[in-house]
C-alpha cells in the first residue's frame, strides 16, 4: 500500500526556474510531486485552416441576397475537391461515397467541366463539413492526421522546428476484423480442422473434473471431458491433441468429448487472433504450423495474392484515383477470400470501414523551451493535484459500491464470488452510469472546484483569471493528497495547445486533461514513434512493479486496430495478465489468469482482495481492475458543471477552460424555410456572445465539429445538426465552444508555409505514489 508524501512546504512551491529535473531520465520535473514526459506526440490536422476561408462570405452573411452566398460555395467546394489531398482522404475514409460522385465529380472538374452537382445543397453542405474536419481538427490518422514528435527541452527559450512539415513516412496496417475475417473463412474449411488450434476459454478455471465459467455454477467434466482439459494447458492443434489423447481407436471418443466441451464454450476452437499491428503476421504463425505441406501452400499462396493487393495500396498513396482502383481491387480478393464485405457496416464505424488504413509521420521535430515549460509548470501541477483527488476518490468509492456488488453476489449463491461474475454484474458501476461512485465524486469535484473559481483575482463576461499563489492552500485542504488505488492512475495525459500572441511568449490552453492513462498507449503512436524501444523503456521505468492488464477480446466495443485498449506500450515481463471473457490471447503467448478462478474477498481491514484459486497470492482488487477503472474516469477532469454560459477560465497565465455555452435546441432557430444562409440561426449565436470560429457539440456526432459563422455552409451543417438533435430528443441541448487558439493564432506551419492546427499529447507521472509488489503472500495458502 502507498503513503501519502507531507504536503509541499511553501518553498518547494517556489519557482518554476529552480525546479529540480533530478530523476528518470525519461522525464523532467515540472512542480511539486509531478513529473513530465520529455517526449510528446504533437497531433494536427493534415490540411491548411486556410482552405476554410474559401467557405466565408462575411461581407453579404446578414443581407437578403443569397446569390453571392450560394456563388462561393459553389466556388469553395469546386476549389477543395479538387485538391488531390482531399479527395484521397474522402477515398480512405469514405470510399463508396467516392464511387458514387465524388470521383466523378472531381475528374468533371479536372477535365474542364462546369461543376454542376445533382442534390447540390446536400453534398456541398457535406464537402464543406469533410473540410472542416480534415483542416480544423486534431487527429492521428493517415496523412490528414500526421504524428510529429516533440521534447520538453531545458537548454534553450521558444519553440524550435526542424523539417520540413511534410511527410516523413506512410505506412499501411490492416484492420483486425478484416484478418479474423480470413481466419474465420479459413477455419470453416473442413481440411483445416486437425489443423486448427484448441485452447481452453480464457476466462475458464479448470480443476481436475471442475469446470468453473463466468456468471454460472460449478460444472462437472467426464473422465474424457477432463482428460482433454487437461491437456489442454497451452493451446493445441486439434490433430495433435486427439493423439495426444491416445491411440486412433479412442480417438472418435475423444473427438466427441471435444464436440461437448465446444458446445459448451469451456473450449474454443479455431485461429485465434489477437489484436496487435501485425495481425496478417499471426495469420500466417499459424498457417506455418500445418504439416500437410500442400496445404499450407496453397493458403498461404491465397494470402500472398492478399498481400499484393495490399502492396498496390501502399504504392497508390498520394494519387486518388489509383488508391480508388487498388482498393476496389483489394476489396475483389477480399471478398473471395473472405466469403464476406470489404466494409463494415456504418454502426461499425469505429471499428474500421476499410480492410487496410494508414498512419503517417509527418517531417516535423518539435522542442519545447524551458521558459515554456516555466510558464506550465505551477498552472498544470496545481490542475494534477486536484485530478489526483479526483481518481483517489473514485477509487475509494468504487470499491465501497463493489464490495455491495460482492456481498449480494455472495448471499444470491452461497460460495465465494469469482472475479469475472463481480465484472459482469458490475456493469453500471464501470459505465459510471450517472447515480454510480465516478458520477457522485464528478459532482463533489464540482462543487470543491467551485470553491476555488470563488478565489478569482480578475473577472470580466468572457474571461476569469485565477492565481496559483492564492489557490494553493486551499487546494490542499479541499484535495488532500494520499494514494491512489491502482498503478495506471500514476500516469494523466493532458493535452495542450500554444496560442501565438503577437509580443507575447505563447499562451499554453489546455483541451482535455485525460486522467490515469498515458494516451502514448494508443498504437498509431507507437507504430509511428522513431524509437518505439523508447517510449517501451518509459512505460517501463514508469511501472517497475508491475500492473494488471486485462486481455481484451477483439470484439469488444471499446476495441479497434488502431487505438488504445488493448495498450501498445505492453511489458509483457513485468505485467500481469487475466481474461474476463472469450477472448484471442495475448499477442506474446503469455498466459493470462482465468477470472472465473480469481476469488474477491475481504481481508481483515474490510479492503477487497483478488486472491488466485491455483496460487499462493493476493492483489487488491482495485489493482486487478485499474484498466477498467481508468476507462470509468478517463474523461471525467471537468472543473465546472455545463451552464448557459461559462466564461474563458486562466490559471496564472494558462487558458485552463475554454469560453462556452450550453443551450437549447428549443432556443436556436434551426428549420430552413429557403434560408440558405441561415441568417437568423447567425444572429442567434451573435446574441449569445459567440466569436465567428467555434466547436459544436451535437447529439446526432459524437466528435466536435468546427462552426463558422461566416460560412453559409457551416451554419446549414449546425442547423442539421440542431434538426437531428431535436428529433431524437426535444430537451436535446447543444455545447459551444470557441475555437482556441483562433486561426490567426496557430503556430505550426504546413509544407507550403500555412498554418495548421495542433496540439501536443503528454504524459505526466505522479511521483508521490510509492512502489511496491505488484501481489503479497496469501498467508492462508502458506498457512
């Protein structure tokens, strides 16, 4: 168990410049108890703000003629499709809405042609938001959201560039669903089945003729079933496992016993394959493991015809019409191979459309000065502070509710209560439903920050400032530092924006503040770091003692090829691994701990315990469960509850919030009744106070998208937006936020010279958590 360090003495709260950076060599100190990550991941769009302005018509937006209105846009959609690197984007992102006109739109326009669009008002409206997303928005993906690398630096003032801002580098990956997808198909051919590999579920304990599943009693195995079972301690091709078994003769015995024990889930059957950047590559690790030497051939020669469609994608980047051609080609192979589509379906968007996507590197290194990081220091390890409360409470609290969940589960079936039963009836609680732990300490955290926000040493409409001299001692009073209940809650990520100002050192503004995980996990990072050993070898240093990690099942929801879960930054040395439910593994074949044979109990002091069915250790619960916990309080780092208006918040001279406006639907005009422009839904968002640039918020998009009140097609977007949100919903409200830094305020520069948005992804380490074993004895085993 962790101690809480003493509180900072007024000294050790003193400047910025006499900071010490003693420590890891990884990471520098930046106040207090935290540290920060000298590199960070510097995220952008891949396309110029400028090509938004084609979109603005400032100068007639209030007037009744919608001629010149309906003129430019026709003009400004004209002008961005017919940018290769726009209609290459759409053709990764979208490569049936391609098909279906814009490629021939384009090539009308390539040729000479007039530009004339059928449903006109419907797909400019459409270009016009796939502009703004791919020149307004902070991504990691493909070209138009290219990784660059930065570093906190300690030897020189400013921001410092090197390169040339273009790409350094593509490289194409294949989506997971697409390569089961082959597995599957693959797996269903009846040649295949001695060949196929048999593993006991996951989540499954197995003691001798006890079978124990997740959310179900105990079950009884037959002498065969058992028999199988047990020599299934590491997976087995199913060919080698009935000779295993015994002689030919017992063979359709134990063929059957198989049959059971497959129906019953307690065996899985088939060519697993776990999530990882290769997933092509465990395809065929286990293809090479078929004897029959003409059969492997010929599959992996029907991969290798895969593989070359897949390399004339690669060799199409940077030209639309050929990347169009090589994907419907690689779609044609798939489709053979696979026996089903080459898309997934628009619910599954998150998942992957494609078959293959491709993640950059752009040509751009970044350090960050020291007077930069000066500026940072107080600001941000005050903000940390409190997030450190924050997710020691959550912890706190949700292992108060688990331990109900436990007792319940406990009295319903009177036997000890498996690990995996408390997860899945422990839903709400790890979806922080609202009423659940995380949502009543959001609520609490409120209610102190507010407490603090009364401190304001400046106060205006559109700005309040604060003082991190004023706040200080009554942050360690209202956020009383102590331990955190699992290892990842060391590590927050925020990310930070540099705001140019004319005169003036750039402003730093925080966008979100990401609470216990490193967003580095994220695979596009580690695929796109210049020395991935490198960020392996900071995660390393930042858990010495180990952590748990759940090994997510590829059809989880939360799941994708190119994201985090499942972590990319794995140490598979010093982590511990468990399964939950179905899932294909961990991609380094170690062994993952059933959950259904971890047993949660209390110890003495009342604290939830896992303990091993099978081994002589203990962990705290919340430990066992840091994954899931960090997912409930990620995004939960919000100082102020939502309101009609909040004004831009500053801690010294840091933007800690962003103005915004919480409104509505009911309140904003939204029907179009041939208003082309949408003059008066403009006027409304002017009354309110609103700057031209903002990110709106709607029910019907999960991400922000930018609003430019100058823009007749952006504001027929938002007005979609508002119709569809008040169709679902007619108590539906819309959150605004202004755009910042604005566009006149960006600081990175493209390839051409224009300027671009950005922000940087950092990590930060509490240094005030102590180390300690990742499990103890069980002293009623050694007992």
């Amino acid at each position: 168990m962790t101690v809480a360090p003493p509180p900072s003495s007024p000294a050790s709260e003193s400047s910025a410049s006499s900071e010490s950076t003693t420590g890891p060599a990884h990471r520098l100190t930046l106040h207090g108890d935290w540290s920060l990550w000298r590199l960070a991941a510097l995220r952008s769009a891949g396309m110029p703000i400028s090509w938004l302005d084609a979109f603005a018509v400032p100068s007639c937006a209030d007037d009744d003629s919608d001629t010149r209105s309906r003129e430019t846009a026709a003009a400004a959609v004209r002008s961005v499709v017919a940018q290769p690197a726009f209609l290459e984007a759409v053709t990764w992102q979208n490569p049936a809405l391609v098909r279906n006109w814009m490629g021939g739109f384009a090539a009308d326009l390539a040729a000479g042609g007039d530009g004339r669009l059928s449903r006109r008002d419907q797909r400019e409206a459409l270009v016009a938001f796939l502009a703004q997303r791919y020149c307004a928005k902070n991504e990691t993906i493909g070209f138009f959201g290219p990784v660059a690398w930065a570093r906190f630096g300690d030897d020189h003032p400013g921001i410092r560039t090197d390169g040339t801002s273009g790409l350094r580098s593509r490289s194409l990956f294949r989506e997971h669903w697409a390569v089961d997808a082959i597995a599957r198909a693959f797996a269903a051919r009846p040649e295949l089945h001695p060949h196929l590999i048999a593993r006991r579920h996951p989540a499954c304990s197995f003691d001798g003729r006890v079978l124990r599943r997740p959310r179900r009693r105990p079950q009884q195995l037959d002498a065969d079933e058992a028999a199988l079972t047990a020599l299934l301690d590491r997976p087995r091709q199913v060919g080698e496992l009935l000779s295993a078994y015994g002689p030919p003769e017992a063979q359709p015995t134990a063929e059957q016993a198989l049959e059971r024990l497959t129906a019953t889930g307690a065996v899985l059957v088939g060519l697993p394959v776990p999530v990882t950047d290769r997933p092509e590559d465990v395809l065929r690790g286990h293809l090479a493991q078929i004897p029959d030497e003409k059969l492997r051939g010929g599959l992996l020669a029907e991969l290798d015809r895969l593989d070359r469609a897949v390399d004339a994608v690669a060799d199409a980047a940077g030209d639309p019409i050929a990347l169009r051609d090589a994907l419907d080609r690689l779609g044609t192979e798939f489709r053979s191979l696979a026996g089903v589509g080459d898309q997934r379906a628009k619910p599954d968007r998150d998942l992957g459309r494609c078959i293959v996507y491709e993640d950059c590197r752009r040509d751009l290194d970044v350090t960050i000065g020291v007077d930069l990081i000066d500026d940072l220091r107080a600001p941000l390890g005050l903000l940390l502070d409190t997030a450190r409360w924050l997710v020691r409470e959550s912890g706190a609290e949700l292992e108060r509710e688990f331990a109900a969940r436990a007792d319940s589960l406990r009295a319903a079936s009177g036997r000890p209560v498996a690990l995996c039963d408390l997860v899945m009836a422990s839903g709400d609680l790890l979806g922080g439903l609202p009423g659940t732990a995380v949502a009543r300490v959001a609520d609490d955290f409120q209610a102190r920050w507010a407490e603090l926000l009364a401190t304001a040493t400046e106060s205006s409409a559109s700005s309040v400032r604060l003082s991190t001299e004023a706040m200080a001692p009554l942050v360690r009073t209202l956020f009383p530092a102590g331990p955190v209940g699992w290892r990842a809650a060391r590590q927050h990520s925020p990310d930070l924006m540099l705001r140019e100002r004319p005169g003036h050192r750039p402003q730093w503004v925080l966008g979100e503040l990401h609470l216990a995980v490193n967003t580095l996990e994220n695979r596009a990072f580690a695929t796109q770091a210049d020395d991935r050993a490198e960020l392996r070898a900071a995660t390393a240093a930042d858990f010495p003692d180990g952590r748990f990690v759940p090994v997510y099942p590829a059809a989880s929801p939360a799941v994708t090829s190119r994201t985090y879960p499942p972590l990319a930054l794995d140490l598979p040395d010093l982590y511990q691994y468990w399964s939950w439910t179905a899932d294909e593994g961990h991609p380094s074949g170690r062994a993952a701990l059933p959950g259904a044979g971890l047993v949660v109990e209390q110890d003495d002091g009342g604290r939830l315990l896992v303990r091993s069915a099978d081994a002589d250790w203990r962990a705290p619960l919340t430990e066992v469960l840091g994954e899931f916990l960090t997912a409930v309080v990620a995004n939960r780092f919000g100082i102020r509850p939502r309101a009609g208006h909040q004004p831009r918040l500053l801690l010294d001279d840091v933007v800690i919030a962003r103005e915004s406006w919480h409104v509505p639907v009911s309140e904003l005009p939204h029907t179009v009744d041939n208003d082309y422009r949408h003059r008066a839904l403009r006027r409304r968002l002017q009354e309110l106070g609103m700057p031209r640039w903002l990110f709106a918020r709607t029910p019907d998009q999960p991400k922000p998208y930018l609003v430019d009140q100058d823009a007749p097609l952006s504001l027929r977007n938002l007005a979609r937006g508002l119709r569809r949100s008040v169709a679902s919903d007619a108590e539906a409200a819309i959150t605004f936020t202004e755009m910042l830094p604005s566009p006149d305020e960006l600081w990175l520069a493209g390839p051409d010279g224009r300027p671009h948005t950005s922000e940087l992804r950092v990590v930060v380490h509490d240094d005030s958590q102590v180390q300690s074993p990742l499990t103890t004895p069980d002293r009623t085993a050694s007992a």
